[in-house]
C-alpha cells in the first residue's frame, strides 16, 4: 500500500513538522505519520513561540529554511522584543500566536510541500534489521519502509496525565497516548526515564476583571521572526495582554491542596522542569516571595479562552479554582479546562551522536521531548537538524551538525548528548558561551549560507543575505568615512546627555557612546541621513550592533578559534579509557559511555575536570 | 466549583451546539460540557451540510433562530440548489464547507452567545432523584448540578471502530469513546441498543487525476441557508468538485476483502444506514448495478485533503487502497486517512416525547445520533428543539413541539418518538406528507413567528419576515391586476413554446403555464418590470411559487385541517389499553409502551391499523 520512503517521521508535534518539512525540501521522499491530523502543529501548552533565547531558536531555524517563522509570523496576534533596554545579545523576539490558525498555516505550509506525504496512524513498533532501521509499524498493522526514521514523539509515549488525585492515559488531555515504542526500544538496549511537565487552566476571558491588572500591549514596531517578507500584522492590530499577581491569600489556598497533590503525594515519578515550575513548585521553592506574577493571554483573535501563563498546575481541580478566583481580576472566573501534569517517557539524549541519530540504530532520529527537552523552540530546532540529517545519511553525504558558535541549536544539542539532562531541558542565554555571536539579528547571516548550501534556503533568502550583508558593509564604511565638525553635533550630544567635541570625529566613534543610538544621530545629520536613506531600518540596527559591540565580538570570536583547535581534536572512536588509570573513576565510566569524538565534546560533558582533558591530551600525542 | 445551572449541554457536537445556543438565548443558564473543546461542532464525516430534505432542515433551524444556517453560510466553499429541475417543494440546498472553519465558526458563535458557559471534561453519569434529572457526574469526579439535561453523545457511547479485522475503541478515529453513561441509563430502565455508521477514505488530492472526473461547478447564484444578512462568498470564488464513477474491476478488488470485512464476518452487531450504505453494501445489495457514483470533494479552501463521497467503507485498508486505486482519477492516489465503521449505544426513541424528553425522568432530553439519527442536520434540528424545551419546562412554560405540517423538524421527531427506528434515520422528501408546504424557501414564514414568540429569533428576524410576507403579498397582487395583451405578450410566448392569447389575460394566468417563469415574464413585460423593480430575487421567487402551486398547496392545507382534528384529539394519560381485548395483541402491547399522547400520533405507530384507531375512537366517546 505504501511506496517505499526515504525518510518516515513519526508525529506532527513541532518537531516533527519541522522534521518532515526539511526533509522533504532537501529532496527526500518523505512521509509523515501522525496519530491525528487534526491535531498537526498543535501547541500542547501555551500560545506563543520565542522569549529569551527560544526567540533566537526561532529566527535560526528560519534562517536555515525551516518553517516555525514564517508560521509564527503569519499566526501572531501580538509581537514583543524582549529585552530591548539590554544589549543586543539579549533582544530576543517573542510572539502571542492564535492557537488554531497556528496549526491551519503549519498544516497549509506543510501541504504545499513537495515530496511529502501524510498518513493517519500510531505508529506502534520500529522495523529494525542488523542494527539498521528500515521502518515503521503502524496500529493498523502496516509495515512502512524507509531509508530512515525520526521519531518526535513529544509527551505521548506512555503519557500518564495528572489532576488532583486523578490519573488517566493520555498524550495530551483528551488524547490518546501511545505505546509500544519505548517498550521495543528498551529491548533493543536503549535507556529511558520519565519526566513531567504541566499547564495551567484555560478560563472563560468574559468572566475576568481586566480593570484590576495591568495592560501589556504589543510593540510598536513588529520586527517579527521570519527573513522572508511573509506579511505581519499591522501593529494597531494587535491584541493585548494582562498581567496580574498571585498574593499570600492564594498560596495558601494553593497550599490546602499540596497532600492531594501529584506531586508532593508521590504518585509523579517523572521530573519537572526546574526552569518552567508549576504554581505550587514555585511557592514551595520560593516562599519567601509574596507573590507571583501571571501573564493572562488570548488564545487566539476571535476566542474569549484565556491562557494564564505562570499558574501552571496539578493540584486538584477544586483547589485551582478557589485560588485561581483569589488573584485580581479573577473574582469571578469560570473555568474552561483544568491544568493538568503529564508524564511521559523520554530517552536520555546522551544516546545520540550531533546529529541526533542514536548511537545503536543506524539512521534512527530522534528529536524534540522524546530527547528531554520542553518547548515548541527546542523541538522545532532538533526536528530541523534530524530531518536534514536523515536525508543525509541516506545519501551518504557529510552529516550536518552546528557547533555552540554557531547557533543556540549548536548549543542544545550539543548539551543534549553530552550532558544529558535529568529534568526537562530548556534553553536559555546563559546556557550559551557566545552569546554577543549568536545574536537574533543575524541569524540570517550566520545560518542562511548553510541552509543554502543544503538546498533548504532558497536562493531567494541567499540573495536576501548577500545584500544585506553588502548594505551594512555599505553603511558602516558611511559611518566610518563619515566626519562630524563640532558645530553640527553638539547640540545633538548636549541633548543626549553626552560630552560635547573640540574637534572634527567620524561618525563611528561618537556611535561607540553608550547613549547614542545610530537612529537618532542619523536623524540629526541631514548629509547622513541623506547618505543612509536607501538602507532598512534592520540594516541600519545591525551595522550600529556591529560597530558598538565590536571589541566583544572580535573577543568572542578569538575564544571560538582558540576553542576549536580543541574542539576538532577528534578522539579515535576505539580509544579503551579503561587502560587510563590516571582518569578519575567517574571520568573513565562517563567517557566509556558517552565516547565523544571530540576533546572538545569532552571536555564539555558533566563531571569531566580540565585535568583529565589534560590527561587526555597527553596520550593522544599532544 | 460550579454554580447551579438551568441547562447542562452534554457533547457539543451538532445538536449540543444548537441545543446549548438555543437554551441559552432564550434565557437559561447554560453549560455545555464536552470531552475537547478543540473538537467543538467537529463534522465526523463529510464536509457538507445540507441536501435533498436535509437542506430544509437547515433551513428550518435557521428560521427558528439556530445557528447552522449562518455557520454554513460563512464557512461554504461550493454551493448547490439540488433539485432545481423538480417543483419547489424538492428544491434542497447543499454546501460543501471548509471542514476547520465550519468547526471555527461554531465556536466563535458559541462564545459570543450570553449565558452560555463551557466546561472539557467527560460526562460519565448522571445525577437523579426520584424520576428527575438533577445535573451531572464528570470524569474529574465533579457533581455540576442543573434544572435539565440534555443528552447529546452523539457515537461516542461505547464506541467501536472497526476496519477490516482491526477494532478498537473510539468515538471518532483518534477520539476517546465514552463510557458510563449507558450503563446507568440501562440500570435506570432505559432501553438501549447498537448501529453502526461508516466513512470513506480521505486521499491526497495531490496524487489525483482530476482530468479523468467530470467537473461539477457550484451553482451560479448563491442562495445559501440562512434567512438573516449573513455575508456569503461570491459564486465565481466558489471551489469545484468532481465526479468519478466505480466500475466491475474495483468491485470485484472490493469483494476479495470480503472475508475480512468486519460486517460480513460478522463482527459488527450494530445496523448500519440502510439509506446511506458502505460500499461494500452497495456491490452487495445492487450487484446488478455496474458502476456507483463517486463524488469527490475538498475538505477546505486551503487543504488539499479529498473526501471521497460514495466510498464509505470498513473493508481492510489495503482493499480500500487497492480497490480505489482502479477508480479513474485515483492510479495514483495516496491515502491520508482510511475509511471506517463505528458501532455505538443508542437509545430507541420512542422512549421520547415529542419534546425530546424522556418519559422515565423528567427534564432529561436527548437529541441527536444517541436517538438512533444519522446525520448533522438531523442532530442539530433535534438539538434545537431540546434546547428549546430543556429551558421551557424549568420555566413550567408550554411545551414547544412542531407538527409533520409545520416542519420537517416536525414529521422527522413524530417518526421517531412513534415509530422508533431500527436502523440509523436519515430525512427524505418522501417521509413528509405536506411537502408543498414544507418548502425550503418558506421555512421563514413558517417558523420565524414561532421562534420569536420563544424569544429565540431576533427582532429583526420577525421584522424581515414580515417585510417580506407583505412584499410577496404586494407581488401577487400585481401579478393578479397585471391585465398582459395579446400584442405585448404573443411574441413572448411564442419563444416559450406555449400557446398564444387572443384576448387580455392576467400576468398571474399567464405564470400559471408549466413552461412560463416569473423572472422571464417580467423581463419581457417593461411596465410590469417596473411594477416589481423593487422587490428581491427570493420574493419573486416565491410569489410565482405560491401562485403556480396554489392548487396543491390548498390542498395540502386542507387535509393538514382534516387530519388535525384526530390529531389533536388527545388520549388520557392513564388510559388503559390492556383492557380494550377488541385490540390485537401487537397494538394493545405498543400503544401501552409508546403511550401516545394523540390519536393522530397513535395512528402513526408502525403495526397500529386504522381499525385500532376506531376502536379507540369508540371507547373515547367519539
Ligand atoms: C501538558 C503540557 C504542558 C507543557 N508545558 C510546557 C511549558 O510549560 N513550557 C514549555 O516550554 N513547554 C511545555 N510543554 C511542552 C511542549 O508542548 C513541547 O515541548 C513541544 O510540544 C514538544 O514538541 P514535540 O514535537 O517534541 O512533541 P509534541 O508537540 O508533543 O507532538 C508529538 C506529536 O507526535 C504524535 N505522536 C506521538 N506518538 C505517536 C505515535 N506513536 N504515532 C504517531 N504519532 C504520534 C502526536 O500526535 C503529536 O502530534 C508542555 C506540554 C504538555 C503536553
Ligand atoms: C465514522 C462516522 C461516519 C458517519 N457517516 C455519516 C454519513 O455517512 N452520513 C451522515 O449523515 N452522517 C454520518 N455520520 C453521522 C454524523 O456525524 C452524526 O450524525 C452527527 O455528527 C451527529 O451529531 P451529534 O451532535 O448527535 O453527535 P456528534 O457529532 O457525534 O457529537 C458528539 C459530541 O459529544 C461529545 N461527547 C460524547 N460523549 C460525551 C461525554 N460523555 N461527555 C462529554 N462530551 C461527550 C463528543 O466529544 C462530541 O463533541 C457519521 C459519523 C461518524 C463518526
């Protein structure tokens, strides 16, 4: 019934999508499966992709030719920059989606794809020959044959779904969960665990008090996530947010439910996310703050259903309510849908090699909270990289990794197989080393000549780069040239507090000035305003981030290259650290298993000291 | 956590919609309680609303003031006036909608209706206290309590999917099945039984060869359904379909699964729709016929998903696949989703009274496929009339029922609270005694005064029809005085094939010929196009109706007048049947069951002769 296929993804969760999309764009025949697809792209928890450093996820993948961009552009209802008094390194670009025209545009993208294929079925069982994957079994007893395999089966393996004292099979709430394949992997020798992560209450937005919160509208100006020119909403269209406050009062309502609680019960073996805690973690690990701040948030244009983001929750049902009808604004909530944990299986992503195939089945992908993480960005991203890589394996071409100067993707999967994780993994700015590089600015020019080069960019989005790049050359060799007398600058530095000059400066150096914004110094400029006007104003900030933060950037850079001399230094894949007796115990067990193949990987994987690198180094001949 | 409701709502599937919008217009606190408020108003199956009587029936609810006229109008892609070559009375409206915006739009009605609350959680029992309905027993264990119930489970009881030899619980593919609550209502006393029902597969439209189907084009006027301004898309915007046919070769493909077919191996106990049958019923039962119809349909303006009308199957996936890959158009089709068959609870109907309540507990109603329908316009006209009732007895107001002469509504609940129904009800023309009546271009005159003395049809509703009433009234007038001369009106005729005039004739005797149509009459008749410039489309159309049908209509009227008086003639509630030994046995036993309410609903038990009928005559006194 089916035709044989390169590259079969298993679910049609973010990851999977994205998966399928580069998969197929590269050249791949391709099939999707996926349980529902009603359900495609479906935000399980709330409606709104970026935020600090997942916003900067977002614009990678779509520098590279993936599709969570152009989605979240043409899905938005409200659009922030994040960050914005800091320094560029951490703008980070944050979207308020409509959930269900979210998933219509990811279905529609995904429908115009060519070499893509769909199919409605669990997919229950792996076909595996001689250590090599050749394709899916399917509910209905199909057997699928591909070239490779990726699978993203996000919360839905084995999901246990906990409210209160109540606990029910799921995938989501009112999904089925699936089984069947954590079970064959682990007889195949692969490790898993389990986790957990929640929501909170969806609530009825016509029975809220906006009067007593405090309003968060949209920016001004919509920079949006995509480098292509898919249309934005106008700002005016925007819809606003709330933000209200949890208070004493409701903690210690929230408390009177903690012995029904999952969690505190014991009936949740899996582990939650430390970084993205429920409501009742939250005043359990800080009781010393008197409240919480909640983000009240449409779902979506034409729907009164509310997400209360930060109020995430599994007490019981009961006990949600009368605290949720304490915080202002509140009084009068009815609500639609309960928050609820789930837990899950995962498989620790030490298993995978950079490029997320697993180390014991050939041309077997994982991506997305099958491998530990949370978070559409996070899933997306890894979906992308084992899409790309299951094409590539099956045509014997050089896989395709990034490394942690590259891009946040570096970064996470990178952490993902080395350190592993016990908890769910989320990303954050803090996690990345090279963060003055790894700016959301220029992602387009650190990834779109990648994309390109696989055949996922288009030539359209090379061009796009090649020009910008050109034009802020262009306008920093203005600013460069550019030589400003005393006379006509310092009423300008006057007025932005700035000490005046005696003689003639170019244009750059008073840019260097930490309160001078390239914007306002043009304004004030008639010849270099003149000289700069064909630029756009992304240009224009991009070759201003480029000339201030210069010294870090060339800082940075220097510690990448010195980093990679490490970094490339490959380990023998046969290295025996059982014969290095002077490894400390913990370093030769964690090297023997993880075997990375580079110093550079191993100097990164916890618990690993800079002695035994050095011990390292010195039986390999350096 | 729940205040005290008028109306619990359980399922909003079509008839929960209509049935939950209804209460709550006309003033009863309402909460619909639903499994997944993703899948609020969800077609299971084709993407169309409307048909042959069906469309009437969307028409009626729309002139009540229901909502499914206005969401078919806003979310149709294709529109057709099936029958147009038959009299008025077979006239029936048909969209195809876009599958996800048809769903959309119900939802963002529902929000925006007033007193109307929502709750995801799964009903699993109810809760009853000497023969009343009290309220409802969630999944989460929550007691939500209420004046009424309505039920509306739709398949979801107890379902059973079934394809080929796999089986597997389910209340659509991918959806939960729900339990519980037939089990009580068994304990409780109720009767319940199983049927099945069946779709089609849904294929890639990428993969068909449209050039091989005959192309069927929407109609070139857009009529649609609802009587109010609801903005309709313009007919050149319109999407097409096709139609392809089966032939010997794919019948016999379709007979080699067969042995396999959950049907004929009898693993299915449910009857399935005798007028709506699989496929394999079709070659089965017409083995004589060569070819069957297919239509082939989009799921959506945007989505490339076919639905693949007339191939309703349960037969094993590979047998639909291979069976309709020899069906021209489809060499190369590639399957999405597989057809299946669903089994699920009912309950008998006539348990019902006419307003839908059951006669074991007070102020529980049911509506929709759990009475043994099939089909969305007949759940959503049950839904309403549910809706409607639920709120009128907690109010101790008049029941509201409507007579086979005053709807379809009313001859498709009369069949089934009367005659039961052993296998899934489906609306024809043909159940309808008065379909002159019955027509679907006057559901407004017939039902809108109806709906607005419930206060559920607006003001301005009532304030259309009436207008529109007057107008028509206006019409005929003209046509009547319109004295037309032979010179003015020979040559006229002559085109039109139909005798000429030798002296002055009145426009309206004129219309009276088979062959003469208003609109061309007064296109060829300057002065009485003047006379009539000002009024609609639809007002002409129905003036010429009432004129050149007004022998059948006054007919129809007539015997709706004789029989209303046996009609109306009510039997006693305590009368006692088992004493009248002059009755036979049959109907001693199902007049005592069904405890009719008239004499006209207990001439209209099937097995109920009319000698019965005189007996019981007698024995009243008449
Ligand atoms: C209750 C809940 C709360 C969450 N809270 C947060 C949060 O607070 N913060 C945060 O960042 N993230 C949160 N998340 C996580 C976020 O939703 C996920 O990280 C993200 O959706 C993961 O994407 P994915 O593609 O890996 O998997 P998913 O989005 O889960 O998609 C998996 C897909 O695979 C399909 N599938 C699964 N198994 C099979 C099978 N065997 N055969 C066929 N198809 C299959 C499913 O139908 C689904 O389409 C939450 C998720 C849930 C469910
Ligand atoms: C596979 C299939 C094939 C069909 N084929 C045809 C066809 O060929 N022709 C035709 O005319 N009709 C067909 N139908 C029938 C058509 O879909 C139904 O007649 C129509 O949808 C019935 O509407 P309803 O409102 O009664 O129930 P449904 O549309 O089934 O809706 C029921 C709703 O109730 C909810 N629900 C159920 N139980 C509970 C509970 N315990 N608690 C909370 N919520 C609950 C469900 O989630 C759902 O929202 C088919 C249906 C199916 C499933």
């Amino acid at each position: 019934m089916f035709p044989d296929y390169d590259v079969i993804v298993v679910g049609a969760g973010h990851a999977g999508c994205e998966a399928a999309a580069a998969a197929a764009n590269i050249g791949s025949k391709t099939l999707l499966v996926t349980m529902n697809m009603q359900t495609i792209a479906q935000m399980s928890c709330n409606p709104a992709m970026g935020g600090i450093a997942k916003g900067q996820i977002v614009r990678e993948i779509d520098a590279l030719g993936g599709y969570s961009g152009i989605v979240t552009d043409l899905s938005m209802i409200q659009f922030r920059m994040l960050n914005r008094s800091k320094g560029p390194a951490m703008w980070s670009p944050r979207a308020q989606s409509d959930r269900m025209l979210f998933a219509a545009k990811w279905r529609e993208m995904l429908e115009q794809t060519p070499n893509l294929d769909f199919y409605q079925d669990m997919v229950k069982g792996l076909l595996v020959k001689d250590g090599f994957v050749k394709g899916v079994v399917t509910g209905l007893g199909h057997e699928i044959r591909s070239k490779a395999v990726v699978l993203t089966n996000g919360t839905f393996l084995n999901g246990i779904i906990h409210i209160g004292e109540k606990q029910f099979g799921g995938g989501r709430v009112a999904e089925k969960a699936a089984s069947g394949i954590t079970e064959q992997l682990v007889s195949l020798g692969f490790e898993s665990d389990r986790l957990k992560t929640g929501t909170p209450p969806r609530v009825d937005g016509r029975s809220l008090d906006y009067t007593k919160m405090e309003v968060q509208d949209g920016d001004e100006e919509i920079v949006g996530f995509s480098f292509t020119d898919t249309p934005k909403i106008k700002a005016s269209e925007q819809r606003c947010c709330w933000i209200t406050y949890t208070d004493q009062k409701v903690h210690d309502m929230l408390k009177t439910g903690f012995d029904r609680s999952p969690m505190y019960a014991g009936r949740i073996d899996g582990v939650g996310p430390r970084y993205c805690p429920s409501i009742e973690d939250k005043i359990n690990r800080f009781a010393d703050k008197e409240r919480h701040q909640l983000f009240v948030e449409p779902e979506g244009w034409n729907t009164v259903e509310i997400y209360v983001n930060g109020f995430s929750t599994s007490l019981p049902e009961d006990v949600q309510y009368a605290a949720l009808r304490m915080v202002p604004g509140f009084e009068n909530a009815r609500l639609f849908r309960p928050g609820y944990a789930i837990e899950y299986d995962y498989f620790p992503p030490t298993q995978l090699k950079n490029t997320l195939e697993t180390k014991l089945i050939r041309n077997l992908f994982f991506a997305g909270q099958i491998n530990g993480t949370t978070g559409y960005e996070e899933a997306a991203c890894q979906g992308i990289v084992a899409g790309i890589n299951a094409h590539l394996n099956g045509n014997d071409a050089a896989p395709f990794t990034l490394k942690r100067s590259d891009a946040y993707i570096g970064v996470l999967i990178d952490d993902l197989i080395n350190k592993g994780t016990e908890e769910p993994y989320r990303m954050f700015t803090s996690r990345a080393e090279y963060r003055t590089l790894l700016r959301q600015d220029n992602a387009d020019a650190r990834l779109t000549p990648i994309g390109y080069k696989l055949g996922l960019a288009s030539e359209e989005r090379m061009n796009k780069i090649r020009q910008k790049t050109e034009n802020i050359a262009n306008i920093r060799t203005i600013l460069k040239e550019a030589s400003l007398k005393p006379e006509e600058i310092n009423g300008f530095l006057l007025k932005h507090n700035s000490s005046q000059i005696q003689e003639k400066q170019k244009a750059e150096k008073i840019l260097l000035r930490p309160d001078i914004e390239l914007s306002h110094l043009v304004d004030a400029i008639p010849a270099l305003k003149e000289q700069v006007k064909n630029y756009t104003r992304e240009e224009l900030e991009q070759a201003s981030i480029l000339a201030k933060y210069e010294t870090y950037i060339e800082k940075e850079k220097e510690l990448v290259n010195r980093m990679s001399d490490m970094e490339n230094l490959a380990i023998p894949q046969a290295f025996d650290y059982s014969k290095l007796s002077s490894l400390g115990n913990e370093a030769r067990e964690k090297l023997n298993r993880i075997r990375p193949q580079t110093l550079g990987q191993a100097s990164r994987i916890s618990g690993i000291k800079p002695s035994d690198i050095q011990i390292l180094m010195v039986y390999m001949g350096r």
